[in-house]
C-alpha cells in the first residue's frame, strides 16, 4: 500500500465516523514566533485543545507536514527522517478513551489489515500527578488485545506534551511486531532493537502543565493522535527503511546511477535533505543565518557534502529536484507550482556554498593539522565557529570531517559563540533601517562591512564633503548612495577601488563599540540619522579607517570580504550619487 493510499483511507475512515477533513497547517506556524517549525498534528490546534471552537466542529482529521530536526545528525540511519507526515484525528470535547480506541483499532485491522497478533499496546502506569490508565486498558481488552499485550509504563514513555509547558496527558500507544526474535528476555515495545516498532500514539489530553510544573485538569478532554505515514507505508511495504519506500525509491535509485562512490548514508542523508528542504521551502522558508532559514541552510549545506562524498556533479541537482517534484506532487501537488522556486532557492544556496566550500575545507585541514601537532583530538570551538562565521560552514559538516580525521569538535564552546552571534545579528536586523540593511545573513554582513570602507575611501579620494545619503544591501551586490555633485571620473572610481581592496589586504580588524553619543560625534564618527540614535550609541570602527555609527552586524575582519569592484557609478538625486558595487 502506497503512502498516498493510507492518507487517504485514513481520511476517508475518519469522516466515516463523523470527522472533518481540515487541511495540513504550513510548516512555518503562523503566528508563532516560539517554535521554527510545525513539529506535531496537535500544534496548530492548541487553542482548540484548550476549548476555543473550532469552526469545523469537534471532530476533526488531517494529515500534518512535520518538521523535527533535533535528531538532524542521526538522518543517515535506517529511521531518521527530518521531514514526516503525520496523520491525525481529534476530539474536541468529543468522544474519549473507548471511542477512540475503538476506532484505532479498526483502522488497523480492518483498513490496513494488519493482523491483530502484531498488536501490542502500552498505556500510563500511573504516578503522582494522574493514576494508572486502567480504563485505557480495559478498552484494549475489549476491542480484543490480550493482556500479555498491553504494557503500562512511566511519564518517559506515556505521556504527551509538546515541550516544558501546555495541553498534555496519558497516551497509549501501538506497536508494530516485526517477528524480529526478542532481543532479552524483557525485550518489549519500551526496547528499541528495532522488534517493536511504533506506529501510533493517541494522547488523551486532559491536563494543562504550566510553566512552574502544575499540573490541572482542562475545560474539556480532548484526543489527540498521531501516525506516522512514512513509517507506516514501510511496514506495510515489508521494507526495512523508509528509504525503500515509493516516497524515496526513484531519488535513490537515482542517486545509485549517478555516484561515483557507494555510500548508502550519504545516499539516504541526501534523499531526505533534499525533500525536508523543498517542503520547507515551499512553504516559504529560505536559507540564512538565524532560526529557521539557518535550518533550512543545514539541510541543504549538509545535502551538498553528501553529494560530494559521493561525487556527484552537483548540476544534477536541478535532476534530483525534478524526480521529487514527480515523485510527491501527487500527494504535494504545491511541488510542481514551485518547481522554479525550490530550483532557483536550492541551487543559489549551493552556488554560495560552493565558494565557501573550498576555502573552508583548507582552512579546516591547516587547523587539524596544527592541533594534530600538539597531539590534541579536540578542534577548538572558535575554529568551529570562524568556519561557520567566514565560509558558511554548518557544524555539523565541520563535526563530519573532524570525525573523518578522528576527531571531535567543542561544540559547547561553538554553541555559545553562536549564541552570542545570534543576539548580535537580532540586535542588528532590528536596527536596520539605519542603514538601510535588508537582511542580516553572510552576505548581507559583508556588504555592509564593505558600505563603511566605500564611505571612507571616497571620503579620502573626493573629499571630506562626501557622507552617506543611504544604501541598500542584497546577497548580491551593495547600492551606496553618498552626497557629492559631479560624476566621478574613472581615475577616481579606480583609486576608490583600490583603496578598499587595499584595506581588505591588510586584514583589519572590525571593533564594535558602544560609546556616548557626544563622545562619537567628537571622534569623528560617521552617522546617516544622528538624531534617531540614542544617547549610548553603537559604533563599528575599522583600523584607523573608518568609525561609523551602526548597529551591525559586521565582518570580524576585513579580510573576510574578497575583492571588492566598483559596476556603476551614476546621478541618483540633485547633489547626490550612486554606486553600485559587488563582492567577488
Ligand atoms: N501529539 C502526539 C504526537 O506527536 C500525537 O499526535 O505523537
């Protein structure tokens, strides 16, 4: 049974039985800035959950887009997948414990025609905060599980909630019996060698944990179920991975055509970067810096190494896409409408990578190196971090290839490195206007780096009238705007060029400080809106070239820019001109 046919038997089943078909949340919430991503069938529901009306009544199904990425770095197993689907009925209110396992059961043995004996269940056991389930139990019996099947375990195992705080309660939940031979005498559904496998968990929410830990019973009860369709059409299928699945087939068998090197985890690695990544985007992610576009640039970034350890010519990424857009428009069709966008998304991501690519992998081989010569295993997290800052390296990739060169990474010192990074580049893009920035990823800060060397190599070359009028930043290029009356001449344009260069040459170090304001203005700093900053101002200064009023963020040295060149130079307002100028 394919996956597209249990989706829709299990929709067609629950409407049966008196649901609403409501359609998938996107995968980026709306409206919710506290999560990255949609994780779970429940969360877009949560208001309901907690007894709002729901306009499609009180009994609701749907098949959810997920995205879990706390396990990003086990995906290469036989089980990982960052993206699923999950699919789910509630009760609002509705019916309870009985109905819904009532129902459950059913769906297992009548739609899918599993047979029964492979059914084991396991229910709450019971604790200080709500007794042992045994009327979960007893419903279990009744539908016809007999009791060396049902298994009651602790809060580890059955109980819900998504993260610290929120709607939760008991689960129950189902197992699947490969016939794999018990690992241990005590091998049961708790034990993960792989005999047992989960496949559904009906949550019977009826708490409310606040965030000092209390628990109290909700207006209403409600369930809440979650199956997972990938898993699902893998055990019906008798596959082993759901890599062997219609879902992943033609990208694999794709992949095997096209590698130059046989590895079944780069394999997989890519076939489930590659469609987490286009879910995402199609839903409107893009890859950068911070949250979720960081995400999203992870999972292409990691994508890309894997296909380079298999050497495959990352132009048949264009291919890869297409043979997914195929493969899952049926159940996707928003893949064939945004075909264009997932190529021109993934293939400008990998083109930057590219460039980083190289640079950072010969800079990561002199640092192991030299940490190899002072016989030490552990590379540093400011390596990690300066990896990740300069080149774009996620990580993760730089943990990959420590891990091929027998070694590990101080990813406690990089995560707080990052961490500092992240409230820098927030603090920026919430001062962007200032400097007209439009967005606060790699690029964007190294053009913005490059905005105050232009300014002060013009105001050298043309003159201490010359300030900043405004500018405009893309990954791509760098607009300036700057007072000054004449068309430059192509001498002037050339000294100004090589000015910046000459200062990128000499790697200087960019200082963030925060100063008072008079005290700015008497050092000589630059500033576009004087009046809109406060009275402790931030101020970026570069050597003795350049001080400048700013909120950020920048480059750490001015080496990191490249070159720098001047495109065009033209009128853009009385007594104002502009210069358009890239990075390469
Ligand atoms: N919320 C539960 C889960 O994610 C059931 O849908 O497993």
């Amino acid at each position: 049974m394919k996956a597209i046919e249990i989706r829709n038997k299990y929709l067609n089943f629950f409407k049966k039985n008196g649901h609403e078909i409501i359609p998938s949340a996107p995968l980026i919430p709306e409206n919710d800035p506290s999560v990255l991503f949609t994780t779970a069938g429940m969360q877009p529901l949560v208001p309901y959950l907690l007894g709002e009306k729901h306009p499609n009544g009180t009994r609701l199904v749907d098949y959810q887009k997920c995205v879990r990425t706390n396990d990003i770095e086990e995906v290469g197993d036989n089980r990982h997948l960052t993206y699923f689907e999950m699919l789910g009925n509630w009760s609002l209110g509705d019916y309870f414990k009985e109905e819904s396992i009532k129902m459950s059961y059913e769906f297992l043995t009548k739609e899918l025609n599993i047979e029964p004996e492979k059914i084991s269940v396991t229910c709450f056991a019971g604790d200080e905060d709500c007794p042992r389930d045994e009327v979960t139990a007893k419903c279990w019996k009744e539908v016809g599980i007999p009791e060396e099947r049902i298994y009651f375990f602790g809060k580890d195992d059955n109980w819900w909630i998504a993260g610290e705080e929120g709607p939760c309660g008991p689960d129950t939940e189902m197992f699947y019996d490969t016939g794999k031979p018990k690992c241990s005498e005590e091998c049961n559904p708790s034990c993960d060698c792989g005999k047992y496998v989960e496949i559904w968990n009906n949550v019977f929410m009826e708490y409310f944990k606040d965030k000092s830990g209390k628990y109290t019973k909700l207006k209403q009860h409600n369930v809440d179920t979650g199956l997972g369709l990938e898993r699902m059409a893998m055990l019906l299928q008798g596959k082993e991975t759901p890599f062997e699945t219609e879902i992943f087939e033609p990208i694999m068998n794709k992949l095997v055509e096209i590698q130059k090197v046989d590895n079944i985890e780069s394999r997989r690695i890519i076939a489930e970067h590659l469609r987490s990544s286009m879910m995402i985007i199609c839903d409107g992610g893009k890859p950068s810096n911070i949250d979720r576009g960081y995400i999203l640039r992870r999972l292409i970034r990691r994508m890309i190494r894997h296909m380079n350890n298999l050497q495959i010519p990352l132009e048949e990424l264009s291919t890869l896409i297409d043979i997914n857009v195929e493969n899952l428009k049926e159940m996707y069709p928003i893949l064939e409408e945004k075909r264009e966008t997932l190529k021109t998304v993934i293939t400008e991501e990998k083109d930057k990578f590219v460039k980083t690519l190289t640079k950072g992998e010969k800079e990561f081989i002199k640092e192991i190196e030299e940490v190899k010569k002072q016989g030490k295993d552990i590379v540093d997290g400011k390596m990690v971090f300066r990896l990740y800052d300069t080149y774009g390296f996620p990580p993760e990739v730089t943990e990959e290839l420590a891990r091929e060169n027998g070694m590990q990474i101080d990813k406690k010192e990089f995560e707080r490195l990052f961490k500092e990074h992240q409230e820098k580049s927030r603090a920026g893009a919430e001062q962007k206007f200032k400097g007209g920035l439009a967005g606060t990823g790699e690029m964007e800060t190294k053009y913005h780096t490059a905005t105050h060397l232009l300014n002060a190599a013009l105001r050298q070359v043309l003159g201490e009238h010359v300030h900043q009028r405004g500018s405009n930043i893309t990954a791509e290029r760098m607009r300036f705007d700057f007072s000054h009356d004449n068309k430059m001449t192509e001498e002037e344009k050339q000294k100004t060029e090589a000015l910046v260069n000459e200062w990128i040459a000499e790697a200087i170090p960019v200082e963030h400080i925060e100063m008072k304001k008079e005290e700015a203005i008497k050092s000589g700093a630059e500033a576009m809106f004087i009046e809109k900053y406060g009275d402790i101002v931030s101020v970026y200064k570069i050597g003795d070239k350049s001080i400048e009023l700013c909120g950020g963020p920048h480059v750490s040295n001015t080496s990191e820019l490249g070159h720098f060149k001047i495109k065009k130079e033209e009128s853009s307002s009385s007594g104002v001109r502009r210069i358009k100028a890239i990075l390469e």
